[in-house]
C-alpha cells in the first residue's frame, strides 16, 4: 500500500514564529517535496497569519517526526491529510 502525506499549516504570528518554524522545516527540507504558502492580506500588505501546505515524501516516521517537531512550536496548527492507496 502506497501513502501520501500533506501537512496544512496555520501560523498565528508570522514574525514570532516564522525563525522557529523555518528551523525545523529546514531539518526536514529533503522530505518536503512542495511547499506552499499564503499570507496576503492585500497586493501592498501582509498578514501576521500565515497558511502552509506541505506535500511529503519519505518514510511515515520521518513524516510524524516532522509533524512533532512541528506540533512543539507554540502558535502553529497542524493538520494532517494522508491517502492511502
């Protein structure tokens, strides 16, 4: 059986959390196959919130310890859509 990982991604404050979530992500940049991110609020302004999407490739385990890492960051929301194939 096949599986494909996608995180979802809610920052709740950009400036304050975007150095430790880069960290991580960073750690974890070879099983992040596509990332995507949203925080416009206006074509001249930026949100504090933030959206990220992560498309994962790897092992199961890596995808979890990522999401665990992940999960410590205070202000950040993590959710998980996996399919099974």
């Amino acid at each position: 059986m096949t599986e494909t990982r996608i995180l979802g991604l809610l920052i709740s404050d950009r400036i304050k959390e975007a150095g430790r979530t880069q960290a991580v992500l960073s750690r974890h940049a070879r099983i992040i196959s596509s990332r995507l991110g949203f925080h416009e609020v206006s074509e001249d302004k930026c949100s504090r919130t933030g959206i990220m999407l992560l498309h994962l490739t790897g092992t199961p385990a890596e995808w979890d310890l990522l999401e665990n890492e992940l999960g410590e960051i205070g202000g950040l929301q993590v959710k998980q859509l996996s399919f099974k194939y």
